[in-house]
C-alpha cells in the first residue's frame, strides 16, 4: 500500500512538472548538472554541455521574461502535494519508519529549493517595473544574498547509509531522493549565476513585454492564423509573430532613412547651400546612416531569424564594435562637414583664430576616436578599471617614453595662450625662417622663402626667440648709408641733408610724425600703444662718419606700408629721389679708391 501511494504521488508530481515549464526547464537542468560532474564524460563534452547549458538558459529567461504578466499571476503549484507528503513523513515518523521519514524530508527540501528558485524568479520580474536598471541589479543582488542567507545545505552524514547493505526499496529511493537533491542544489546555484548574468536581457524584455505592440505581436502566434503558420515556418525555425516583427522594424527603418533624407534636404535648402555641398553632406553623412541602419536590419534577421545570437554571444558584440565605428565616423565626419561649411564664417570672427579652429577640430576628433576606442573596449569586456589602474601604474614610464610629445602640446598651449605667432605670419627664428602654415599639436610647419616646407617641435618654437616680421601696423625700416667723395664741398654736402629731410617729410610713402594710426582694440596694458602694435615713424638724416673712401650720409627710416612688394616701391622711389638731389646739389657718389702721396726722396 505505502509503494502505490509513493508511486501515486510520485507520477502525480511528475505529471504536475510536465505542465509547468520551470519545474519542466529545472528537471532538464538536474541532468545537465549530472553530465558535468559524470567521470565517464571528456572535458571536451563537458565544455559542449556547458556551453549549451549556458544557451538554454538564456532561451528559458527571455521567454518567462516575454510572458511575465502570465508568469506572475501563477500560483505555487506545489501547496497540495507539500501539505500530502508532510502527512507522510510525519506518519512515517510517528511509526519509526526513518528512511521513510528521511526519503520524505529530502523529497520536502526538494519542493523547498524549487519553490525558491520560482519566488526569486518572480520577485525578479517584479523589479523590472522599477524605472532604473541599477536599482533593478542591486535588487537582484540583495535577493540572492537574502537567498543564500536562509539556504540550509543538506547533511551528507545523516542521509548516505554507507554501512548499510540492504536493497529494499525504501533505501533505493532514500539514495536516489538524496541524489536528485545535491543535483538540485547545484541547478539552484547555477540558476543564481545565469540570473544576475542574463539581468539585462531581463529587464530590457520585461520592461517591454506590457507594451500594447509587444501583447499584440506575441498574441499572434495565439490565433488560429497563427498556428496554421507557424507549422510551415516551424521549419525554418520562424514563427508568424517573428515574422511579422521583423516585417515592421525593417519598414520602420526605412521609413525612418526617407524621413532622415527628407529632413535633411529642407534643413539644407533652408540655408542656401550649394548643389555641391548638399551632394556632399549626402554622401559623406546620410549614406553612414543608411549603413548604420542596414546593419540593424541585418543584426536583426541574424539573432532574431536564425537565433546566433542564443547560440554565441559574440554576435552581438561584433555588431556592438561595428556600430561603435560606424556611429564615430558618422560624428567625425559631421564635425569636419560643419567645420568646412563654417570656416568662412570663423576665419572673419576676431575672436576665433585659424589655428585654434584647426587644433579644436583636431581635439574633437581625437576625443571622438579615444570615446569609441573605450566603448570597442567596454563591449569587449575589458575592465577598463583595471586598465586605468594599470595606467596610474605605468604613467611615470609612459611620461618619461612621451616626454617630448607632452612637450610638445604644452609648447602648442603655450605658443596660442602667448599669441607669440598665428598662421600666415612670417616668423624668424634660429629653427626656420618664413610663413607660417599651421600649427599643429605636435608641431609647427613653416614654409620657407625658397618653397620649402619645414616642421619644428612646438616645444623648440616656445623656448627660443621668435622674430614676428608680420605684427607691424606702420614703418618697414629703409636703412643706407650714402656715400660721397672727399672732393665735396661741406655746404654742398649740409644743403643735400637738408633736401633729403624735406623729401621724406613730404614723401606719400614714407612714415613720419604727422602719419596717423587708428586703434580700435582696447588692452587693458600698461604698454606703449606704438609698441605693442609695431608703429615706427623715426626719420634721421645725418652726416654720419668719415670712412676711408667717402664722407658717409645716414638715411633712417620707414615706408607707410609694412608689404614686401611695396616696400620695394617706396624705397626705390626714395633712391632715385635721393641721386637726383646729390646730382642737384653737385655732389657725387664714392667708390672705393686708393691715393698714392709720394714723398721726394733728399740727396745725400
């Protein structure tokens, strides 16, 4: 009689679990748990088994997390056949029967651990209504930790009866409850594990899974329709509501590029841009949408159609790097689209310097790549914790190894912050001499009068003397010394200073004290205006000295105009102008000569 009620119960329990599909995913998982611990078995089938262990859970949370509000209305199903087998056991204890009463207590531990894992399950779908996904993992957390705090481990002692030789059944199932138990225990721990690894595919489907789109798509593999397809797509591995999701998201997407396309072309029209430019912008940034795009038609059919995803996680790590990319090419190339669109409007802005729109444009590429460089590291798992750490370790080596490019962008700063030079200045130095033509972060190109283009560390360029040919407003010096022969007479020689002074006072191409200047900055310096915007106006004309072959006349001083060509002019002009007095006032030019004076020798 006891072995057909144990019989009866046990058929019972098994027909209850086959209607239940936790109780039917844990009975599959205690044999997995089995597999993994079996001696006879290689490692190389037991990684296989792991790996497919590892798949069948994920499989099993996305579906309890895609029918969470029919999961949460179910009652424990096992309160009848608990509260039955307590009468048993407290029976078979009552009679003496101790194996009975132990094959009860384990077969009672065994609905306790069953009934935990679908508490915590449920108080995990329960926190998915929570708005934050941090506060939904620390909850998961202090779930299983409350879990394990209240778990009683069976006692391999009090249930092996090792001493013990008789077969009668009640031992048989004695050992075999015991068995199924530790199996079971194993099953809830791996369970713990998958739980708080598979956390955020469960709150992004639960979190979901009440919209009304989501009911109405799952309900179609419901209907009647439904069914009848899903027979013919059950082939290849499809189901009419996949199907159909996938049908929307990709009309979805491309309504989306044509909206995308459409706006865009309105916006650009609406500022006046060229044909050029708008073919331009299509190319180089709408085309990367549409590719962006197109890979989450195909990430889509890849892990939704043909399952991969289930089956290797890498997929969407792959497609996770591929976006990366693509979304930072997609923002370097707007960046530089702006920025080539805006330079004419920014080169007339007084405030923004060319070089410091070059070096910000190249600050902001450089941050966009180190960004996707640490998301592509994120996604691949790295623990960049443990990579900054290594970093703080090894930065005295990097710095040292670095120094000079450090240097280098510290001589940048230091070079735009000192306004010392910008582009296009014509610069002297002990490095280069000529015109500017970028400076750079690591360096300064400079292209030199003879056409030749040279670069020079910013560090070298910030710590010596830079001659600035260009910061001058008023006055390129025109410097000579003319001279005149011997021969000449002082008065002749007084009256032709004389002449050369008025010429240059009157002179529409020489700078003198009547020459005025306009300042429309205001510097809070105290420092000579003249100085500070380079305003020279000397002009000196004097007997200078008496050389070996010439009286020497000194001409000092500035054209107006600061421009090669036409200082070229101006001086010129001013050298005819000069010849043209020393002819008038009868004085010639020396040359180098050489008098002889022979001294009459005496006679003795």
């Amino acid at each position: 009689m006891k072995k057909l009620l144990f019989l009866f119960l046990f058929f019972a329990s098994t027909f209850l679990f086959a209607n239940d599909l936790l109780d039917n995913f844990i009975t599959k998982q205690i044999k997995v748990e089995k597999q993994l611990v079996d001696d006879n078995i290689t490692i190389e089938k037991k990684l296989k088994i792991k790996k497919e262990q590892i798949q069948q859970y994920q499989e099993f949370f996305l579906e309890f997390a895609t029918d969470k509000e029919a999961f949460l209305s179910q009652k424990s199903p096992y309160k009848q056949e608990i509260y039955k087998l307590k009468l048993r056991y407290n029976s078979n204890k009552h009679r003496g029967n101790i194996n009975a009463a132990l094959r009860d207590e384990l077969l009672l531990h065994q609905y306790a651990i069953r009934s935990s894992i679908r508490e915590t399950l449920q108080e995990v779908l329960r926190f998915t209504d929570s708005k934050s996904k941090a506060f939904f993992k620390d909850k998961i957390s202090e779930l299983l930790v409350s879990h394990f705090a209240n778990y009683t481990p069976i006692i391999k002692e009090k249930y092996l009866l090792d001493k013990v030789t008789n077969n009668s059944p009640i031992i048989k199932e004695l050992k075999q409850a015991y068995e199924d138990t530790v199996y079971l225990q194993y099953v809830a721990n791996t369970f713990s594990a998958e739980l708080v690894e598979n956390s955020s595919n469960i709150y992004r489907i639960a979190s979901i899974s009440g919209s009304k789109i989501f009911k109405l798509i799952n309900n179609i593999n419901k209907t009647k329709f439904g069914h009848i397809l899903n027979i013919y797509l059950g082939y290849i591995g499809l189901d009419s509501a996949k199907v159909i999701l996938i049908f929307l998201i990709i009309l979805i997407i491309i309504l989306s590029q044509k909206i995308i396309r459409v706006v865009i072309d309105r916006f650009l029209n609406h500022h006046n841009l060229r044909d050029d430019d708008i073919e331009y912008i299509h190319s180089h940034i709408t085309n990367i949408f549409n590719v962006i795009t197109s890979l989450i038609i195909l990430h889509l059919i890849i892990v939704v159609v043909l399952g991969f995803d289930s089956k290797s996680i890498s997929i969407s790590k792959v497609f996770a790097i591929f976006y990366i990319i693509l979304t930072a090419i997609l923002l370097y190339r707007i960046t530089n689209t702006i920025a080539y669109l805006k330079i004419e409007r920014m080169q007339k802005s007084k405030v923004l310097k060319d070089e410091v729109i070059n070096l910000s444009i190249k600050v902001i590429n450089g941050f966009i790549i180190l960004l996707a460089s640490i998301a592509i590291l994120k996604v691949m798992g790295v623990n960049l914790t443990a990579v900054l750490s290594g970093l703080g370790i090894a930065g005295a080596a990097v710095a040292f190894a670095a120094k000079d490019s450090i240097a280098n962008i510290f001589g940048s700063i230091a070079i735009l912050a000192g306004d010392i030079f910008e582009q296009g200045d014509w610069i002297e130095s002990t490095h280069a001499n000529g015109t500017v033509v970028e400076i750079g972060l690591r360096a300064t190109t400079i292209r030199t009068f003879d056409n030749a283009l040279i670069s020079v560390p910013n560090f070298e360029l910030s710590n010596s003397s830079v001659k600035n040919w260009t910061r001058r407003r008023i006055g390129r010096r025109i410097k000579m010394n003319i001279g005149v022969t011997y021969e000449s007479d002082f008065n002749d020689i007084r009256q032709a200073i004389e002449d050369i002074k008025e010429m240059l006072k009157n002179h529409e191409g020489i700078a003198n004290e009547y020459t005025s200047f306009s300042n429309s900055d205001r510097h809070a310096k105290l420092v000579s205006i003249e100085d500070l915007k380079g305003i020279k106006r000397t002009t000196l004309v004097y007997m200078d000295e008496f050389s070996d072959s010439s009286i020497n006349i000194l001409v000092y001083c500035f054209s107006r105009t600061v421009v090669w060509n036409e200082w070229l002019e101006v001086k010129e002009d001013v050298m005819f102008k000069i010849a043209d007095i020393l002819k008038k006032n009868n004085l010639e030019f020396a040359y180098p000569t050489m008098v002889i004076h022979q001294v009459d020798a005496k006679e003795d």
